[in-house]
C-alpha cells in the first residue's frame, strides 16, 4: 500500500508535466484513486509519520483535481509561471519521496538462513526469592519479562509478530534518553515484522534442542536484537531473551505496570562497585531464567517446549552489559558450557578466577580517545587517564575470562550498537552520531550472527566453522587472542 500511495503522488506529477491534469477524465481517475488509496491506508492501520508528506501530497493534489473539476478550463498563465510551478512541484516530491523514508526507513529484518521456521512466545515470570531493590515498596518481588524464540515447523496463515509488544511506550524511553528528539521518530523501531510466528508448535525435525539465554544492553530492550534471535532458532536454538526489569527501555507487563530504566541508574555504571551490584542483579536474573526454562522442559503449562530442550547443552550471550551477564552466569553456574560478549566490559567478578569453559569476547573498534572533545568527556564522566586506565582494565579482564579455550575478536568498522538492531532505525544518523561504525549495518548483523552461530555450534553440537575459518571468508574479522 505505500507504494501504491507513493505512485499517487508521482502519478499526480507526470499528469502536470503532460497536461493531462486538465483533462477531465484523467482527474476523475485520480481523485478515485486517491481516495481508494487514502482510505485503504488508514483502513488497514499502515499509518507511518514517515509517509506524513506523502499524504499531505496527496490531499493537496486531490484538492487540486476536485476544484479544477468543477471549475471550468483554467486560463494559461505566462510560462515562466508554469516552470517554476513544475520545478516547484518536482522539488515538493522529492521531499515527499526521499527525505523522511531515507532518513527514516521501514525497519525490515532479513531472512533466517536456518532450515528451521521460527516461533516466539513471552514469559513473566516472578522471582519469590529476590526483592525488587528499584520500587519502594518492600514486598515487591523480582519480575521478568522473558521471550523464548525456539525452532518451529511452518504453520499456514500464521502472522509474523511485531518486534515490539509497546512501540509506543518503546519510543517514548527512546526519547526519554535522547533529550530534544520526538519520541515519533522512533516510532518505527518497534513495528518491523519479525520472522517469528506466535505460539506455533516446535519443530519435530528433531526431538531436543540446545538452549541459549540472553541478556541486552543497559537501557535498550530484549527486542532490539531480532536479528540475531530468529537467525540463532533457525539453526535449531532454544533462545531466552531475558528483559533486565529497571535497566530496559520500553518493559510493560501484562497488567500494564511500566518498569523502564532510569536514567540516575546509568551513571551508576560509572561506579565500579555500584556496576558490579548491578552485574549482580543480572546474574541472578540469568540463573533465575535458566532455572525456570528447567522447569519447562520437566512441564510447560502451554505444552510447548516439555522435553524439547537439551538441558546438557548450554549457552548464554549478550551485548554490552549483558555481555557482562553472560560472563558472570558462567562463572556461578557450570551448567553454561559456553558464553559470548558483544562488545561489553566485562563487570562483575567473572574475571576474578577466569573461566574453565569457552568464553568469546567480540570487539568494536578501539576509541581514539587523544581525538576526543573535552565535550564528550564531559558528558560520560570521565577524563582521559581514566578512560585509558578503563580500557587497560578491560584488556586484563578479557584475557582472564578468554584463558579457559576462548578468544578475542575484533569486527573492524564496528561500533557499539552495530550489535542490536537500532541501526536500523536510521542508518544515516547512527554513522553521523558515532553509533554505528563504517561496516554496512546489514552486513554487520550477518557476521556477528555466524559468529556466534559457528561459537556455539562448535562447543554445543560440535560441529560448525572456526573463528580462522569465518575470519578467511569475512575480511572484517581480526582475531586478537590467543
């Protein structure tokens, strides 16, 4: 349907250039078309604020026809008025076309290239155990949002779930820690269609699957890394995306309880004690979630995944923080054979006696921190010298936690969220801000996931490419240790 809007306007266009927007026939033929246009737009509730101008565009256009249908023959004006109309109106085009939709484009996920179709359902789960240390009342107790993507058989006519439960309520802890941009703008990060299907049954290709449990970056979302999911489901993983309630953006439980991130708690990262507090909340949220997919496999209420999971063969990765987590559940936990960090400094105690078990820490690109402003210094806390002794920390604490069989990777032209989806949300203004690095996004996504396909696949079935071998086939791999 956008493109049908869109061929309105240009239709619109190439009936002035040819005259025919005087001809009655060609304006009752568009002000149909508009309106069948228009009103199956908005019918099918496929409005987006980045076609904003185009329907604007289109309104005008339709005012235009009816008013020159009713009217009779318009008398020619000089023809310098003409051009500069048609240069006017070429222009207006352009702007309705390109801008918004370059900038802002429609969030689309690739393709799994797994054998597998792959399904998604989500979990809340409450920790009895634990206390809720963000909320003020003392009762409260631990609760997670948990998505399980798992290997699924095709089911005819079922839909592809939305990245996003809340965009809205996505969006707007988006814009929350963002000042000074509009929480439309990023309206769209949580309506790109995944290629899960809801609550469809597990494949039967085979009867148990390994599990992988995740864990996102502070102050993102579990959803923002549909990419790497359903590719990870496709090649027959059982994936828990956990959401860390308090350090995410856009959490809504069922009973519509909102329990975002603050942006106080992010300085506290800052802090390597108050970090490792916080690494320990995650951890025990990790071990948590893995206890609980255990009682899945003994009896899933929903029938679903009851003996369909390995419980000998066990992964965890994450991005950022998360890639925190992952490093700290191995450490407590020897039931996680393997585990992989994305880009994330490695807090917590993980690194206090190393890992026996293969750990894989994959890096961004090294900051050039002589090069950068005193501004940006500013705005993250830190001064040169710390930010130097922070980087020679996290070099010491990678090689205490690689020593067990693992090792380090560095993706060349990578930045930081060059790990999750949000990216895709602009690709022009993540590489303008820094956030995205040189790589091709797309291209960026398909690496990291057959990184972490071939590590998992490697310690958990035994079989897969190495690291030497994926770094043969992509240029952009440079294997740092050992």
């Amino acid at each position: 349907m956008e493109t049908l809007l869109l061929a309105g306007c240009l239709l619109w266009v190439v009936g002035v250039f040819v005259g025919q927007h005087r001809n009655r026939n060609f304006l009752i033929a568009y002000l149909l078309l508009a309106g069948i246009t228009g009103t199956w737009h908005v019918g099918v509730n496929q409005y987006r604020w980045q076609l904003v101008p185009a329907y604007l565009f289109l309104l005008g256009a339709s005012l235009v026809a009816a008013i020159r249908l009713g009217g009779g023959p318009p008398r020619p004006g000089p023809r310098w008025r003409a051009f500069l109309a048609r240069t006017l109106l070429i222009l207006a085009l352009l702007i309705v076309l390109a801008l918004p939709l370059w900038l802002f484009p429609e969030i689309r996920y690739e393709r799994p290239t797994g054998p597998y179709g792959v399904g998604t359902r989500t979990e809340v789960w409450v920790d009895s155990s634990r206390a809720e240390t963000f909320t003020p009342a003392p009762d409260d107790r631990r609760r997670l949002l948990v998505q399980i993507w798992y290997p699924a058989d095709p089911v005819p006519g079922a839909a592809r779930v939305r990245s996003h439960p809340s965009p809205r309520e996505l969006a707007r802890g988006l814009a929350s820690a963002a000042p000074g941009i509009p929480s439309f703008l990023f309206s769209s990060l949580g309506r790109g269609l995944t290629w899960a299907r809801a609550e469809v049954p597990v494949s039967g290709a085979q009867r148990t699957f390994p599990l992988l449990l995740f864990s996102h970056g502070f102050g993102v979302s579990r959803t923002q890394y549909g990419f790497a999911m359903a590719e990870l489901a496709s090649h027959g993983y059982v994936v828990a995306g956990i959401e860390h309630s308090y350090a995410a953006i856009g959490t809504v439980f069922p009973d519509g309880e909102v329990a975002n991130v603050r942006l106080e708690d992010a300085k506290l990262l800052q802090n390597d004690s108050s970090a490792n507090a916080m690494a320990a909340v995650w951890a025990g949220d990790g071990r948590f979630v893995l206890e609980r997919m255990f009682e899945l496999v003994r009896r899933d209420p929903r029938q679903t995944l009851t003996g369909r999971i390995d419980t000998t063969r066990i992964g965890y990765f994450g991005h950022s923080f998360g890639g925190a987590a992952a490093a700290n559940v191995m450490a407590a936990d020897p039931r996680v054979l393997a585990g992989v960090n994305l880009d994330g400094y490695l807090a917590g105690s993980a690194w206090v006696n190393g890992l026996d078990r293969p750990f894989l820490q994959v890096r961004s690109d090294s900051l050039d921190i002589e090069a950068m402003a005193e501004e940006t210094l500013k705005q993250v806390g830190m001064t040169r010298q710390s930010l130097r002794e922070l980087l020679e920390e996290w070099n010491r604490r990678t090689v205490s936690v690689t020593r067990g069989g693992g090792h380090e990777l560095h993706l060349k032209g990578s930045s930081h969220l060059n790990y999750s989806d949000l990216p895709l949300w602009s690709p022009v203004v993540s590489r303008v801000s820094h956030q995205a690095g040189t790589i091709d996004i797309r291209r960026a996504h398909r690496i990291v996931n057959e990184i972490v396909a071939a590590w998992f696949d490697r310690h958990l079935k035994g079989n897969g490419p190495t690291l030497n071998e994926l770094a043969g086939r992509y240029p952009e791999i440079e294997i740092l240790s050992p």
